[in-house]
C-alpha cells in the first residue's frame, strides 16, 4: 500500500549503522542508475565504473554504512522507516568522500578547501516505489542536516536537479534531489555547473 500524507509524519529515521543490510538493500537494492546499480559509488569513482561489477559496489556501500554495526562512529548515510518498514534511503557524509564532487564542472569559481571535513555532501536519495511522492525526500534533507550538524559539520551542500512546472522528470534523475526540495530546508543556491544541475549549501 502506497504512503499517505499522513504516514510521512511518522517517517523515523535512524543512521545508517544501525539497520540491517538486508533493510537497506531493501531500498537501494532496485535504484539503477546508468543502467547498473549504483550502490551510492557514482560520486566516488573517477575511473573503472564499468570495471567494478555490482557485487562490489554493493560490498563497498555496506562496508561504508557500517550496516549491522550500532556502535561505530561512522557511516555514510541514514535510512527512514514507517513503522519496521525501511522505505528511503539518504546518502550523507564529509565531501571529501566523493572526488568526484570537485572536478573542474562542478568546482568552477570556487576557492574553499577541497578536502575540508567540515562540509558535508547529501548525494542521494531514494523512495521505495510504493511510497514515492509522499515528501519524504523533504524530511530525509533536514535530518542529514542535523545529523552533519551533530558530527561538526560547518555546511552541508546538495547536487540538485532542476525541475520546470508541467515538466516530467523521471525518478531516477532526481535521486540527486530537487532544487526547491532543498531550498525549503533553508540551502542557498551556490552555482549551476550545467543546465540542470545546481549546487545548494547551507551554513551551519
């Protein structure tokens, strides 16, 4: 049964570390990106994309989450539940994670410090089907924001899509997130690298 409005006030999201694998493969197991499954490599893989097979993207993610692991400081991302049920999935960690963020395209006119810790990057976010439309990508953005914030983080930045009124955009071009779902947590718009791209940030 799909979500309604007002199950998505009840989303609780935890850390990455401290579901199951089995949970989060639940949400991310089906999300292809460039016709393959991603596993949340795309922005951490310059060379070799179509090398790595997605045997290994998937052993990458789950040792980058640390899945299974309550007690560890350190995972990537946050995983958002209605009731027992994991839904969506939320890629978030410090920017130096993703070398693929600060290549010419994406860092033109910027000065700051590529291998700064203190900002954070929120680079997917993913819906299971049945539940897809419901805001939940709203609520996932502003609990990255806290939990880069409880971690030391001085600014969180997303690599948004822009959307037109009236224009489809199929699901799997915006698990990068939507400009406006950005701006409604308060992120400014910093540059548009392309087109369709734009880089939102907020200060902390």
């Amino acid at each position: 049964m799909a979500a309604t409005k007002t199950q998505a006030a009840k989303l609780r999201i935890v850390p990455a570390n401290q579901v199951s694998w089995d949970d989060l493969l639940a949400v991310v197991g089906k999300a292809r990106a460039f016709d393959a499954l991603c596993f949340c490599q795309r922005f951490k893989i310059i060379r070799g994309w179509n090398a790595l097979g997605e045997d290994e993207r998937a052993h990458r993610l789950r040792t980058q989450t640390e899945c299974g692991h309550p007690d560890s400081e350190t995972t990537s991302g946050l995983v958002g539940y209605l009731e027992d049920d994991p839904v969506t999935w939320c890629a978030v960690e410090p920017r130096p994670a993703y070398i693929r963020l600060t290549r010419p395209v994406t860092w033109a006119g910027r000065n700051e410090d590529k291998a700064d810790e203190g900002v954070w990057a929120i680079t997917c976010m993913l819906t299971r089907t049945p539940y897809r439309w419901q805001g939940f990508t709203y609520q996932m953005i502003s609990a990255a924001v806290e939990f880069a914030r409880g971690r030391g983080a001085h600014a969180v930045e997303g690599y948004a899509m822009l959307t037109e009124p009236g224009k489809e955009i199929t699901w799997g071009e915006l698990h990068v997130g939507s400009r406006n779902a950005f701006a409604a947590a308060g992120f400014r718009e910093v540059i548009r690298p392309t087109k369709r791209r734009v880089v939102m940030r907020i200060d902390l």
